[in-house]
C-alpha cells in the first residue's frame, strides 16, 4: 500500500528508520522526502527490473537529473531495515548490507515535511 506523512519534521541529523517486507513479486518501490508531492529533495526507488537503485529529485513536479548506484541489495521476499539520515547537504542511505548512497540536497532544505512511501514495500515499522 502507500503512506504519506505531511508533517514529518526531518532535520539534518535526523535520522529516518524503515523496516519492511518486500513482496516476491514487486518490481520496486519508492521513498520520497521533500515539502510535497511535487518538490522533492530525495526519490529512493530501488527498481528490481533493473537491478539499480535510482535517486532523483523534483522541482515544481519536474525530475532533475538521475542518480544510478548499481548496488542493489534489497531482494525480493525479504524483510529489510535501512536508514536514511538528512546531513547538512546531503542524504545519506544505509542499505542493509551496509553499503551506503549519498545523493545531495539539491535544493537546500533545512527541513523535510513531507514523506511518502510507494510500491513494493509492505511496512513493518517506520521511525524518525
């Protein structure tokens, strides 16, 4: 199903914690952070089609540049716990192996409001 939080209150420092399962037959899912639906600081949509993890950010409902890491480490079926961590210029995401994708803060935000989570992800728990 699909969540949305319109009044997170993420600052740099914060820390983000999902855990969830993903179902065997999903092609992906996405978690994005920013004011709203149409201006997003981070898109995290890890796409099993692909074996890749796209990052990106919105503007105004428009998509900047894409960011690929071809570290994939969500498989389907399991249960997964990572992080994502709001740095001062950066969003730092921990996967569950440990391996770790940087994607800048593209528009400067020094607080994130809006959350909302899509896909293939069936949540189990969700802390800030």
């Amino acid at each position: 199903g699909n969540i949305e939080i319109l009044n997170l209150d993420m600052k740099p420092g914060s820390i983000l914690k999902v855990k969830g399962k993903i179902p065997v037959d999903t092609v992906g899912f996405s978690i994005n952070l920013g004011c709203n639906s149409r201006d997003l600081a981070l898109h995290f949509n890890p796409r099993f089609n692909e074996s890749v993890i796209v990052c990106n950010s919105k503007v105004s409902d428009c998509w900047q540049t894409e960011h690929r890491d071809h570290h994939l480490s969500f498989y389907k079926g399991s249960t997964v716990k990572f992080f994502i961590e709001m740095l001062s210029d950066k969003f730092r995401v921990k996967l569950p192996d440990g391996h770790e994708v940087y994607f800048p803060n593209r528009h400067g935000y020094r607080k994130i409001n809006y959350v909302s989570i899509h896909g293939g992800l069936k949540m189990i728990s969700f802390r800030l």
